[in-house]
C-alpha cells in the first residue's frame, strides 16, 4: 500500500542502526540514530541566553513599573527574550532530528546505512514498506471496467494459493495507451504478511450471480464457428450443438451457463456424435443447478 525511503532531516554520523533488515517495525520506531555532537551543547547555550534574557526583560518590566525606566526598553527586551527562545526551541528540534523513525508500521525492507556512516541531510537510512494492508492492482479491458464499482467486493488469489478479500477502492479514468486496459485497485488486510510486495495474482470481483451446471471439461468443444459449447439432446433424441458460458474452472471439471435444469447433456461421447445425429441417451444422476459468482478476471500484482 505504501513503500518510503526514510531520510535525514539534518547531517551527521550514524551512531545507531537497531533494525535488521525484513523486521516488522511499528510507527514511529528508531531505525538510525544520529551522533549529537555539538549539538546539545548548543541546547545548553541557548538555554543559557533565554535565562539572561528572561532576567534583563525582569528588570527592565521593573523598572518602568516603578517610573524609572522606558517602555520601549521593555519592549526591546522582550523581543530579545523572544529570539532567545526561538534560537532554543531550532535547537532542540535539530536534536530530535538525529532520530530517524518508521513513518508507519510496516517491514524495514532495506538498510541503506550502517554505524559510521555519514548522512547529508536528506541521505538514505532505509526502506519501510507497508504490507497490511496491501494492494492488489490489475488491469481490466473496456468489457470487464464497467461491470466493476468502487467499494464492490473482490478477491485476490496469488500463484503461491494464497488468497485474500477485500474492496476495490479504485478504478481508473483513462486507458493505459499500450494496453486499452484501466488499472484496478483492491485493498485487502494482509495480517499475516503471506502476500509480498510484487506477485502476480489473479483479481477476481463479484458482479453478481447465475445457475450454472458442473460438467467434465471433456464435455466441451467447439462447432464450426469457433464457439464454446456442448452437445444437448432435443425432444427427438437428436444431439444438438448448444453454446455455453464458463464461468470458472476448477479442479472437478467446470461451471457452465445457457442452459436450464431439464436440459440433457451428453457428457460421455460427445465426440463421437454429429450435429443432428439420431442417439440413445442413457441418463446420469446430475447434481443440481447452483449458484456460483459470475466474475470478472484480471492478472494484478500486488
């Protein structure tokens, strides 16, 4: 969900580098720590100049109390009270820059500096990436795009068989020039970290349902114009090509629609009858017509 290289805010040498690299870390965490060397006597000469400048704007509020000095004396006091503090307060705010912390939890994925070495300001410390939750991103043609919602439910399962659910919290405008494809974004927790950053995996979101009937993929093929179905007997016992849509496949055989729960099917020999054929069905026991999600399916990474 999100990947950050933390950096110094201010220059110095590392004097501290606690974190391993592929440890869990929580928000705020030390991941280096920079020598303070002249800075906190700097913090103690500041202090200093602000407990002098408190005692000269004391004395001089004083003395125009009791009619013996100026106001604007008091007034130029006080501004000296105030620069005084200003310079303590950059002072201590460049000695809580010397901890680089976590931005937020995450895996501190890369350590780019070790004891000893010296960070300019803006050098790199290391690399923290968020992976709970993570972020799923896909493409989806111009069919699959406006069948999918924002906030509508999905999943995403990974080569490794690792599966997780959540929302889709984006869904683009614009077309990828190459492609014609709009990119996909699913939010998902990933609590046990299975999912890393950079696998493939198959998005997979739910736009609604249909009956659809479990067949042996044996029993598919396809007719002269190329299309996708199986072989019916009609009311005369003739086999007749009828085209299906696969809904999923799946290690049993796979989910077909177009056809309703009186239709029958020939499953065994299929190949061996033509269009029109006279045959002789023999009836097999047929589980029942079930619901399964009709689904939109698109390669992402996450």
């Amino acid at each position: 969900a999100r990947s950050v290289v933390v950096r110094a805010e201010t220059p110095g040498v590392v004097s501290a580098a606690p974190v391993t690299e592929g440890a869990v870390v929580r928000s705020g965490q030390l991941l280096c720590a920079l020598d303070a060397e002249a800075r906190n006597a700097r913090v103690a000469e500041a202090r200093a100049v602000v407990r002098a400048r408190e005692a000269d704007f004391k004395a001089a509020s004083d003395l125009a109390a009791k009619g013996f000095g100026a106001e604007i004396r008091v007034t130029q006091a006080q501004a000296a009270l105030d620069g005084a503090r200003a310079q303590l307060a950059q002072a201590q705010i460049e000695i809580g820059r010397l901890d680089v912390r976590a931005p937020f939890a995450g895996v501190f994925e890369r350590r780019d500096a070790e004891m000893g070495d010296y960070l300019q300001t803006g050098g790199a410390c290391g690399q923290v990436v968020e992976l709970n939750p993570i972020l799923i991103v896909a493409q989806a043609s111009e069919i699959e795009v406006e069948k999918l919602r924002v906030g509508a439910f999905a999943s995403a399962r990974a080569l490794t068989g690792e599966t997780v659910e959540g929302r889709i919290r984006f869904i683009g405008r614009t077309s990828d020039p190459a492609t014609r494809t709009f990119r996909v974004e699913l939010e998902a927790p990933n609590p046990r970290l299975a999912l890393r950053a950079g696998q493939t995996a198959q998005l997979r979101a739910v736009v609604g349902t249909a009956d659809a009937f479990l067949l042996p993929s044996a029993a598919l093929g396809l007719d002269s114009a190329g299309r996708v179905g199986v072989k019916i007997v009609d009311e005369d016992d003739r086999a007749r090509f009828a085209p299906v849509t696969i809904s999923e496949e799946t290690g049993e055989g796979v989910w077909v629609r177009g056809f309703d729960a009186q239709t029958r099917v020939i499953v065994t020999g299929s190949q061996f009858v033509g269009d029109g054929q006279k045959v002789k069905p023999v009836p097999e026991p047929v589980r029942p017509a079930a619901p399964v999600p009709v689904a939109v399916k698109s390669n992402g990474a996450g």
